[in-house]
C-alpha cells in the first residue's frame, strides 16, 4: 500500500450536506479497498483559474490516504463519470524525498 493525496473540485453550487455526501462517497471506496483516510481538509470555495464545465468557481477538498493501486483507480473512474465533480487529481507521495 502507498500514500497518496486527492484533491477533488466539486461543484460550487452545492450545499454542504451533498458535498459530504459525494466526499463520503470517495472514503467508502477507499475502505471497502482496505485503504485508510488519514487526513481531510475543506479549502472551500475558490475561484478557478479557468472555467470548468460554465463554472467559475469550485469547491475544494484534500483528501490523504493510504491504499492499494486497485483503489486508486477505481476511485479515478467513479470521478470521471460524476457530473458534480469538476476535476480530480491523485498523485502518490514519495517517502524520504532529500533535496
């Protein structure tokens, strides 16, 4: 299992209560794969440096977590098909980085 960080854009239009929806929608994939949340961060609303899909402006959400690369791309094509997500990006975090 590897570290990894999503950070979601979600639509702005949406109330609190579906965007916990959709972020636990994201956790729950990343259990049933036997993957561990341990970290999460509501950025908010931001404007975005470029329209996405009309909008001007996306919610943001981090998500840390540890999990099996089955996962990661189960995760990646949920998101690709759900309308209330803007963008995603997962990126691995490499341990022990020396400059």
């Amino acid at each position: 299992m590897s570290d990894y960080e999503i950070m979601v854009i979600f639509d702005a239009s949406l109330d609190d209560e579906a965007i916990e929806k959709e972020y636990h929608k994201i956790t729950s994939v990343i259990e049933k794969g036997k993957g561990v949340v341990s970290d999460s961060v509501k950025w908010g609303v931001r404007k975005l440096a470029y329209a996405i899909k009309h909008q001007e402006n996306g919610y943001y959400y981090i998500i840390e977590f540890n999990a099996d690369e089955k996962v990661i791309n189960e995760i990646d094509r949920i998101n690709k098909i759900n309308d209330k997500i803007l963008r995603h990006l997962i990126v691995k975090k490499e341990k022990n980085l020396k400059e």
